[in-house]
C-alpha cells in the first residue's frame, strides 16, 4: 500500500468518525430539546390520565381560590323604651337618666368591635352570620362585666366570640341617676357579617 492510499484511506476513516460524532450531537441536542417542551408532561405524569395538577390549568394558569373572610359591626346601644329609672334588686339600673357611654362615641365602638372580632373560621365555613344581642353590665366605675348573649344564638362560635371581646372592652363612661354613677344594664347588638 502505497503513501497516498494510506493516507486517504485514514482522512476517509477521520471523516467518518467525525461525521458520527456530528450525528451524535445533533440527535443528543434534539432530544433534550423536545424533553424541555414536554417538561410539563414529566413534571405533572396525571396530565396523561386526564387529571390536572393542582397548580395548574389547561392553560398552564394558576388557579387562586379567593378565601372568605369575616368582619363584624356594633350596632347602636339597645335601650328598653319600657324601662323606668329604677333599681333592681341585684343593684343594677335598666334605665339611667344619662346612659353610659363607649369612650369615643358610637363610631369608637365600632372601630373596637371590627378591629377585635375574630370571625371564626368554622362560622366562615358555614356562612353563618347575623346578629349576637350581647348584654353587659357598666359598674359605676366604668368597667364592663357579666357579659352574656340574650335572645337567640348564632352558634359556630359567634356567639362566644362576641362574648370575649365585649368582656376585653375598656372603661366606659358610667351612667348617672340624679347626677351619681350607677350600674347599668346595656344590650349591645354585634352582627357578624361574611365578606367574599
């Protein structure tokens, strides 16, 4: 065998190698490529059953649940129109010459309430809302106690709710018989309201 067939012989078999190495290549940078579009297939394999993935739509958009949330008002202070200015035997007045009084004023009060109420989650649950008739007494010092619901329940834990933060109130303004501070009864209307 002479020089130039060795030599062409070896160019041939370089050229060889190298077109296969070329292939290779190719076919190697094919394949990841069509592995990165179909990612989504072997990143959520239930697509294939006909599943989707929680995270994901047909049209690879998320999906954001919007959550319920809860707020509650006070409403104005009932007053028992029947009641006369009298004591009863526990010492306490249904009715006073000047009612007490939530420092701030009516809107005051309702900042307290929506700011303090947490709505239970398993009244949002049920979408229960409505009205808790809260009574409480104001002592001659302006401090809150005894306080219960009166009337119908709401259940769900409103009604304990409503409880807790009537009881965590500060002091009122106490109500006054013949210029004297007096215990009084006060029913305070809070209404539970579910908010999308």
């Amino acid at each position: 065998m002479n020089n130039r067939k060795l030599k062409s012989t070896i160019r041939g078999i370089i050229a060889f190698f190298a077109l296969a190495i070329f292939i290779t290549a190719c076919n190697n940078s094919d394949q990841s490529a069509n592995n990165s579009t179909d990612s989504s297939a072997t990143a959520n394999p239930d697509t294939s059953s006909g599943k989707m993935s929680s995270d994901t739509s047909a049209n690879n958009k998320t999906t954001t649940i919007k959550k319920k949330k809860g707020r509650a008002t006070a409403s104005v202070i009932a007053e028992n129109i029947n009641a006369k200015v009298q004591v009863d035997k526990t010492g306490v007045y249904e009715m006073t010459e000047v009612r007490p009084a939530y420092p701030g004023g009516q809107t005051a009060l309702e900042d307290y309430i929506s700011n303090n109420v947490e709505y239970p989650q398993t009244a949002i649950d049920n979408n229960q809302q409505g009205t808790v008739n809260v009574q409480f007494t104001v002592d001659e010092n302006g401090n809150v106690s005894n306080a219960q619901v009166v009337g119908n329940k709401l259940g769900d834990g409103l009604d304990e709710e409503a409880v807790r933060v009537i009881s965590k109130m500060p002091k009122w303004t106490a109500g006054t018989v013949k210029g004297k501070t007096v215990k009084t009864r006060v029913i305070l209307p809070v209404t539970f309201k579910i908010e999308e």
